[in-house]
C-alpha cells in the first residue's frame, strides 16, 4: 500500500499554483477537492477546501518546488500521511 502526504490543504486558487509547481518538476500528486463535494451535497465549503497530496517518497522534492516558485504559506502546507 502506497503512502501519501499532504503537503497543501487551502483554497483552489492557491491550489492550482502549487499544482503548477509539482507538475512542472514531473511530481505526481493527487487532489482531493471538498469544494466541489460540497457543492454536490448542497452544502458550502471551508476555507482549505482542497488538499493536495504526493507520495511520501516524492515529499521532500514537492516541498523544494514548492520553495523554488516562492510559495511559502506554511499554514497551509501539512504533514498527515493518508493510506491509498
């Protein structure tokens, strides 16, 4: 079983810059989008609505892209590890 961690939990567009990143440095990742969840159920959504993840191997190089790009919000990267 393959381990994940989240390395960023906020808003969709802070989101699509730290998708950006991973994808231009060929990291695999995965998101989880309460927003549109929430949209779906008919509820509203919260403020870190949208969680990306990478594989724990992957971690310590997301995190660097992540610096590389200036994103440094370190309230909403996380650390909990997620089985897939």
């Amino acid at each position: 079983m393959e381990h994940h961690v989240e390395i960023f939990a906020g808003s969709a567009i802070m989101a699509m810059a730290v998708k950006n990143a991973l994808e231009n440095n060929a990291i695999k990742y995965i998101e989880r989008n309460d927003i549109n969840s929430a949209i779906t159920a008919g509820f509203g959504s919260a403020d870190k609505a949208v969680h990306i993840f990478v594989f724990e191997e992957d971690e310590e190089k997301a995190r660097y892209a992540l610096v590389d790009v200036n994103f440094d919000d370190l309230d909403e990267v996380g650390d909990e590890i997620v089985d897939e």
